[in-house]
C-alpha cells in the first residue's frame, strides 16, 4: 500500500476505504490520488506490456505498404504508437513512414495515440469519440468506402477481432502490426494478496482501467477462488472506466456500480467518491 500524504489528505468519502487499483502502467500514480483523498490504495497489477516488436515484420509491412497503399491506418494505443516509432528511428524507416501515413488517412482512437502522433507531426483524419469504443472508431469511419482497400491497424496488447471483422465485412483487406502485448505480471503476489483481502472483505472498492485486468484477476483465482469470485467483488464500489471494461466484468457476473465518463482519471476518481458516499452494497 501506499502511504497517506500528511500534507495532502482530507477528509471526502474515500477515508479510510481500502480501494484496490488493478492498473499497472499508472497505477502508483493513481494510488497516491487516492491516498491524497484518505483512502488506502491497495495495488495489485493486473497485467504486464511486454515488447511484441519484429524488425523484419516492420520491413514486410513498409514494403507492402509501398506497394498497395494503406487507404486508412488505424492507431489504437500510445503506448503502440510510441513503439512503433521508436522502431522505425531504430530501423531508419521513420522517414518513409511518414511518408506513407502523409498518403493516408489516419485515424486515432483515444487522445493518447493523438498526442503521439502530434509529437511526429503527423496529420490525423478522424478521431474516435468518447469512449473510444471499437465502435466509435468504426463510427468515424463510415462514409469511407473500403472495398478492395488496405487498411492498416496497430494492435493494442492483443488482436481486436472486433474491429478487423467489421473492416473485412466492409471489402478490406486488413493488415495488423504488433508493437506489445498483454500477459500476466511476473510477480502474482500482489494479486494474490487481492484475493485474500476480497475473501476476508476487507476491501471497499475495486478500479478496473481495462477489459484485460478482469480477465486476468480470474485467471490467477482459478480454479479454487473463481466461483466466489464475483459474489465477493458485487460487495464491492466497481468502478469501470468505460462500456468496454464494464462488458467483460459483466462475462464474470461482476456489476459495475459506475462508469467513468468520459473514461479518464478525473471522472473516474469523482465517480468512486461518489459511489463510496452512496450506502453499500451487500
């Protein structure tokens, strides 16, 4: 756990509430906001960004590229898009990538692959709106006419089946680079740790910032813990940072009790004040 800020905290409804935070890119970040506030964050990541990079898959793609342009180049994460461009300027292909996204339409699915894309100067043609769904970017989309068309997607940690079956449907042919995925944490302890304080109900709310913390935490609870799983989290302030989330806990039979909109930090942490003000569940 982190320690409360001496200088920082008051008191709002979160004193003294133990509020797990699945998050692991961020998640100190946000357990220190919320020991700001009184509450006690209990940390637990729930997933590991491993590097999913292959040089020569990036010469491949340039190279086909080249040869049938992309009509639209689809970015889906930050964290992707960074690495991706920290490839090429390792390749020496940052040029003729930008070059080729210059040709083509390109289209962000959050602000965070926006502000990548800026930092390279890159123009951008169409912005998914809040919450940044699959299909939100499909939305932006529509009246783009992609029969017979190549369409570029950077994964984000695993293949969006979603999104490549709707653009195949659509008559393109779809091209996916991996520049991460997603695994389980080399340190399962702390998530271990989660699920004793879940059993022991000595946990007030749970943060879930992403489909893949969901199915995660039940992967590491199977077998034994799996079946009491849900019941013991439905005790629990859900908090879900958007429809995408909140599906995949509804897979488990968990009930988000918000969802953060938009789905960023500040919704978020208002949104767990306000359920933890609300009388609890049991």
């Amino acid at each position: 756990m982190l320690p409360k800020s001496r200088h920082h905290a008051k008191l709002t409804h979160m004193q003294a509430k133990v509020i797990a935070i699945l998050e692991t890119r961020t998640g100190a970040h946000l357990g220190q906001l919320i020991a700001n506030r009184g509450g006690s964050p209990l940390l637990a990541p729930a997933l590991a960004e491993e590097p999913d990079l292959d040089p020569e898959a990036i010469r491949s793609l340039l190279e086909l590229w080249r040869e049938r342009p992309m009509k639209i180049a689809i970015f889906q994460t930050g964290v992707g898009t960074r690495a991706l461009f920290q490839a090429t300027d390792e390749l020496g292909l940052t040029a003729e990538m930008l070059e080729l996204l210059a040709a083509s339409c390109v289209v962000v699915r959050g602000p965070k692959p926006m502000g990548e894309l800026n930092a390279r100067r890159v123009r951008i043609a169409h912005r998914a709106n809040s919450p940044f769904t699959t299909a939100d970017v499909l939305a932006v989309i529509a009246a783009v006419p992609l029969a017979g068309e190549h369409v570029l997607i950077q994964q984000y940690g695993a293949p969006n089946r979603e999104l490549r079956a709707a653009l195949e449907a659509l008559g393109a042919e779809v091209h996916e680079i991996a520049t991460y995925r997603w695994a389980l944490p080399a340190d399962r302890q702390p998530l271990l740790n989660l699920l004793d304080a879940l059993a022991q109900a000595r946990v007030d709310a749970v943060v879930f910032t992403s489909a893949v913390q969901v199915h995660n935490l039940f992967s590491v609870a199977e077998p034994a813990r799996a079946s009491a799983l849900a019941g013991q989290l439905n005790r629990c302030v859900i908090a879900s940072i958007g429809p995408v989330c909140s599906r995949a806990l509804a897979q488990f039979g968990v009930k988000p009790t918000f969802e953060a909109n938009p789905p960023k930090l500040g919704p978020l942490l208002a949104g767990l004040e306000a359920a933890l003000a609300a009388p609890r569940r049991g």
